[in-house]
C-alpha cells in the first residue's frame, strides 16, 4: 500500500486497501488519469486508451498530421485552460499582460513523503498516527511560466485520498486566476448515478438519486457559505447500487464558502467531475512569486455500497478532520433557553430553567441570543459583545455561579461575523460591512455581513472573544452565522482584486476559528447557520459538531438526519428535544419519539421544562438516563441506515453497532390499518456471534397493542448475528401518532 512510481512506465499508483488510483506522464509530458476503483494489481493501463480520432476534437499541435491524441478526449488528471480540451475545465487564467487566457502544464517533478502536507490559512486533514503519505507532483506551463502543485495524501487504511492545489506565479509578469478547482476526476467508462443533498432553510441535505444525464450537472452555492440548498459532498454510485452493494466514489470538499461541483458526462462516455470554489464573481490576482492554494478535498472509493462509504466517512471525519480535544470525549446533555424565552428573559429567568434542568438530570445550560448589546430582537446589537446589564445585573459571572452551584456547566450563543447597522461597532467602523458602493444593501434579519478578510477585524473578534471567555467561566460555545452574503464588496482591496473578497472572507473566518479554538482548547465549540447552512467538513476541523437544523420537528428531522448520515457521522449532528407543538411545523410527536431522534445526535433540550407535567418530567430523567447508557453505542458505532424514507416511507430506522452491542431505534411515521409485522434485517453484526435482547422499548403508542404483542416477552431472547441480519427481526405491533422503539443487543461472550 501507499505511493508507487514507476519510472519505465511513467506511472503513479496510489494504492490503499481496497482501491487503486492511477495517474500517468505521456510522451508529451502531459498527466493523465489512468483508474481510480477497486484494487487491481500491476499492468500498464495504456492499452485502454488508444488513439482515436474524433470530430472536432482537436490534437494536440505535435499529432496535427497523425490525429487521434485530442486533449479533449484524454482523461486527464487536472485540465489546462484553453487548449483544445472542451470539457469541464479546472483552470481560467489569464495573462495580465496580454489578457490571454491560457496554460498547458507539463510534467516537471514529484517527490513522496512521509505523512500528510498542511495547506497555509485552510483547513485540512491531518495524519493522526504515521498514517499517510503525501505525493507532490510539479507542473509547469512554459508560456506564462505558471506551476501547478498537485498534491495527494494517501490515507491507505481508511481508503481515503485526498486532494488539493497550489498555483505559483513563477514568471515575470501578473496572473489573473478567473477559475481554480481544487481536482478532477475522470471516470472514462460507467455509467453513474449522482447521489446529492439539495434542500432549503429548515429542511437541509434531502437525498435525491439522478442518473446523470449526457450533460452538465451542477451542485452548488453561490451564498458566501456551503448553504443549506446544496451541501458541498456528493456521490458517484453504480445504478445498481444499494447501501451494502455495488461501487461508490464519494466527492467532499473541506471548504465553507461558495462552491461548485460540475458533472460531465461526455461524447465518448466518460463522466468527468470538477470540484472547487465557485467561480462566479471569483478572480485572485497572481503577482510574480505569489501563490494561491485551493481548498482540499477528500476522496473515497468502496465496492461495497453506499453504507460502507458513508462509515468510511464518518471515521476519517472524526479521526482526521476534527481537531478538538471533543471529537471523541462524552459531551453533556444541555438545555437551550431559545424555545422557552426567545430574547425575553433575566438572570432569573434563565435560572429557573437552569434549576429545573438540574433537577431532571440535564448537565448544561446555554444562554442563547440576546444577552449581549441593545438586544431585544434581531434587528439590533450584533457586534457589540459587552453584557447587556439591564438583563443580567453584574454581567454573566454571577448568572455562571448560580449555574454551576447547580451542578451544571454554562455554556453561550454568539454570531461574530455579523453587525446590526443599530450598533455601536456599525456607528464606529460602517467600512468593516460588506456593501457595494452607491448602492442599499440586501438585509438579511436586518443585519449585514462582516468583511473576515480584513485582518483588523478578525483581531477586533479575536480580542473581543477572548476576554469574554477569559472573564467568565463558559464551557460551550454555539457559534451561529444567520445571513449569506451578498453586496460583496471590501473596501480594504482595490477594484482589481474585488473578486477575491468572498474566499478572503472565509480565510478570516478560518483563522479567527483556528485562534480561539486553539488558545481555549477546553471549551466546546458548536458550528451554527441558520441550522445547517454550513455543515461541512472545513467547519469539522474546528467545531466537533454543528446544529443540524432549525427545524427540529422530529419527523422531518428523520429526513435531515437520515441525508446528514450519508457523510457526516452522528458525533457531530447536533440534535434537541423541543416543544410541542412544534414551533416550525405546529406537529405534535410523542416526547419519547423526539427523544429517541435526538439521541441519533450530540442530545439536548430546547423547550420551556417548566411547562412539563410531573409524568413528562419522570419521562425526561428516564430519556437522559437512556441516552447516558446507551452514549458509547451511539455515539462510536458504526452507523447503518435500515431504511429509506423515499422508497419506504411507513416508517424510519437506524442501528449502530460496536463490537460489544447494537441499538437499533425505529419511528414508526405511516401507521396503517391492518399492518403488516415492522420486519428488520439487521446489519454489522457478526454471524457467527450470540446476540441477547437486553431492552427492548415501545414508545409514545396511544392505544393497546394487540394481546400477545407485550415486548417484555422478547427481552431475554439469545439469536445469532446471522439470523438478526439475515432473517431478520420482529419489532412490536405499533399504532399511534409515531411510536418508536429502541432495541438493545448485547453480544455475549
């Protein structure tokens, strides 16, 4: 495993346990793209591609007379600009000379390394133990005197690859970069489906499954963030593919800004995709000796279905991706006060809640919007992050005391990057918002957008921040971003360099992250937009986990939840119980229902426990009780999906899976008359094991199951992992406004 060159054929393999990737230096000096899939053993791979000659397909200048070596018919491993390839591009650059556009790398080095390269002011993976290599691969065009660094980093164990780009002006005169993707992948023979996670404000990462078409397909965002509408990771999978079948390339760029992912399948077949920052209103001037890096972007191929890429996923992220020192460390049960007060509330408000909390078991209270500035709603206040004392008499140390007497951490809402233009930092320093010139801005929530990418206020945040955590004893951090940007427009950079304010922007936000989350390594960080407009993995590396959605009705969470899982693992998918009805939806959902949702998530509360009724009471201490039990099962098992809401939509059901036991939990969402038995087949078991049903709890069902149905009868029985996975399994009779059920398995020894 690892990186190989061979020399007498050219030819780079990066080999990991299970898949091959395989790039090749022709007789021009041009890279190519030679395989990425299941592992396969030595052969030269040229002979699939030969010569052919195609219309209006032109070749390259030395073959004008033989034909039949077209760039725009080769797969290639990173495309020029402007030189015969008319597919799908990775580069527009243009000479600030002449304004030509153009550039065609040849091959000029490489080198392998020990461990993982780093990429200056982005996030990135890191080699958690000796694991990876790392293969440069030097580039050159000899016009513009342009280098391309590709650079890999081979994660053999988990089958990962990753990849980035660095561009360097090693010429004489300035570059302009209209265009700069972080890779390219050519798939020359298959035919794919486009597995994507589209979606909307309070309703994020909806799973849909296309074929692709002959045409160009593109997922992406323009909003200044990764969004809630098209979620940056996509999926190449076989049609045939299932969960447990059939082959998978997973596509995730590690980047939060705006992004662009285009598909291509071409004249001859080949599907190519490209995959980067989004190139509307983007442009970086490139001055002689100067250097742009691209954002990362992580790699992964299975033969094995859509639930093994999702797993793989799932640890590298965790492993690889996340940084802090929570990624693996048990997180406390919280309540949020924003259901139960929104922005009215006092030091004794707020302390009420706390004490009933504590009571019920509940191990953190976070205080969210509106402690802060002239802040009684959301039109007012942001950046002026002093305590606002006509709510809280003597700031927030004395409110943090009465908290943590009570056995309970204290945790706060905050969202830097944002300024009300009611605001004493907006009245001082109007120039440090994002607004074009003669013109009104857009309001979102009537707030404007920050420019991150001038380095006064990314130390203005820094020094603010700071000293709030310095002075007060906060464990937990929400750090929300409620609006996407437009006006884009920085008066810190001259009009040339104008379309480099969005991804400047997201490298402030980068650094400030990086700052605090370093220099206070023992609190809790958790990513917020609006929900989950910007859940994805260059948030990972610096928050351990992000609110997953707004809307926390708990079925439409079910969908969320279930789209999120497909890359992103359950350690990170932040998850409340909240009110009913739902303050989103108005659906009212048994309270253990909701609780068996939020368990597959990082588990809190979100709602006025004071309006609970002494049973909901008993009912929330059971569920954090439950939660606690179960903690490790959930939260470092391996996942499995069991169900599909699209193609089976009466109910919804999970498991995770250790080597020590299973949970599995269904919702029941259609019941139906005269139902047929909710038959399970269970998955990650090990066949030849004995399994003993430990709990097995019915939940939120409204009238008597039928006689004969009592699910205490099933707690005891032993069964062997392959007839749990193969057989399947029995659940109990549900009917009701969704039930739910949690099964516990225990494997004996």
């Amino acid at each position: 495993m690892g990186i190989q060159f061979d020399a007498a054929i050219s030819t780079f393999t990066l080999q990991t346990a299970r898949t091959t990737y395989r790039m090749r230096v022709d007789e021009r000096g041009r890279l190519l793209h030679m395989y990425y899939g299941r592992r396969i053993g030595r052969g030269d791979l040229r002979e699939l591609y030969p010569p052919a000659d195609h219309g209006f397909s032109p070749d390259y200048y030395p073959c004008r007379r033989r034909r039949g070596v077209s760039p725009d018919v080769l797969p290639q491993e990173y495309t020029g600009c402007n030189v015969g390839d008319f597919r799908l591009s990775c580069l527009v650059v243009r000479d600030g000379m002449t304004g030509a556009a153009g550039a065609d790398f040849l091959y000029d080095s490489h080198e392998i390394t020990p461990g993982k390269y780093t990429l200056e002011g982005l996030p990135c993976a890191h080699d958690e133990d000796s694991e990876a290599e790392t293969l440069y691969i030097r580039m050159k065009d000899p016009v513009t005197g342009l280098v391309l660094v590709l650079l890999y980093g081979v994660f053999a164990r988990q089958d990962v690859i990753t990849r980035a780009v660095r561009l360097e002006n090693a010429g004489t005169a300035p570059l302009r970069l209209e265009k700069a993707a972080s890779a390219c992948l050519d798939l020359p023979f298959g035919d794919w489906d486009l597995v994507h996670f589209h979606g909307r404000h309070a309703m994020e990462r909806k799973m849909e499954r296309p074929p692709l078409p002959h045409a160009i397909t593109t997922v992406s965002s323009t909003r200044g963030a990764s969004s809630h509408h098209h979620n940056p990771f996509v999926i190449l999978c076989d049609h045939t593919a299932t969960e447990d079948h059939g082959l998978c390339y997973g596509v995730m760029p590690v980047y939060s800004g705006s992004h662009r992912t285009d598909i291509e399948v071409d004249q001859n077949g080949l599907t190519r995709l490209v995959t980067g920052l989004h190139d509307e209103r983007f442009s970086w001037q490139l001055e002689p000796g100067e250097s742009f890096t691209a954002p990362e972007v992580l790699l992964c191929c299975t033969p094995d279905g859509l639930g093994d890429l999702s797993r793989h996923y799932h640890t590298f992220l965790r492993r690889n991706i996340c940084r802090s020192p929570f990624r693996y460390a048990r997180r406390p049960v919280l309540i949020n006060n924003w259901e139960a007060t929104y922005f009215d509330f006092n030091t004794e408000s707020i302390c009420r809640i706390a004490e009933k909390a504590a009571s019920l078991g509940v191990e953190m209270m976070v205080l969210d919007d509106g402690w802060f500035g002239k802040r009684d709603d959301d039109n007012t206040g942001l950046g002026d992050w002093f305590v606002n004392e006509k709510k809280l008499p003597g700031g927030l140390q004395p409110l943090i005391e009465r908290v943590n007497a009570l056995g309970m951490k204290f945790g706060l809402w905050v969202e830097p990057e944002m300024v009300s233009e009611d605001s004493d930092l907006y009245r001082a320093h109007p120039d440090w918002a994002l607004t074009l010139p003669g013109r009104t801005p857009a309001m979102g929530r009537n707030q404007l957008v920050l420019d991150m990418g001038r380095p006064e206020v990314v130390d203005y945040l820094t020094q603010r921040l700071s000293t709030l955590l310095r002075e007060n004893h906060i464990e937990y951090i929400k750090w929300d971003m409620n609006r996407n940007m437009s006006d884009v427009y920085s008066r810190a950079l001259p009009p040339e360099r104008q379309g480099e304010t969005a991804h400047r922007y997201m490298l402030g936000v980068y650094k400030l992250l990086d700052r605090l989350t370093t220099a206070f390594p023992h609190v809790l960080f958790e990513g917020c937009a609006g929900g989950g407009g910007r859940f994805d993995a260059g948030m990972l590396c610096y928050f351990p986990q992000i609110w997953c959605s707004d809307n926390t009705d708990a079925i439409e969470r079910l969908s969320i939840q279930h789209g999120t899982s497909f890359g992103y693992p359950v350690s990170c998918m932040g998850a409340h119980v909240s009110a009913c009805p739902n303050h989103q939806t108005g659906r009212t959902v048994p309270l253990w229902t909701r609780a068996v949702v939020a368990m597959s998530g990082t588990f809190g509360y979100e709602l006025d426990l004071g309006r609970l009724t002494d049973e909901e009471c008993d009912q929330v201490r059971d569920q954090i009780k439950t939660f606690q039990r179960y903690y490790d099962v959930i939260q470092n098992g391996a996942y499995y999906r069991l169900s599909d809401p699209d193609r089976q939509p009466r109910y919804v059901a999970w498991q995770t899976v250790t080597d020590t036991e299973s949970l599995v939990s269904l919702v029941l969402t259609h019941p139906e008359a005269n139902a047929r038995p909710l038959h399970l087949c269970l998955k990650g078991l090990e066949e030849d094991a004995l399994y003993k049903v430990d709990e097995l709890n019915v939940y939120g069902v409204t009238a008597t199951p039928e006689s004969g149905d009592n699910p205490a009868s099933q707690v005891g029985a032993v069964c062997s992992g392959s007839m749990l996975m193969y057989a399947g399994y029995i659940l109990p009779h549900l009917i009701g406004d969704a039930p739910s059920v949690q099964l516990h398995l225990t494997r004996l020894p």
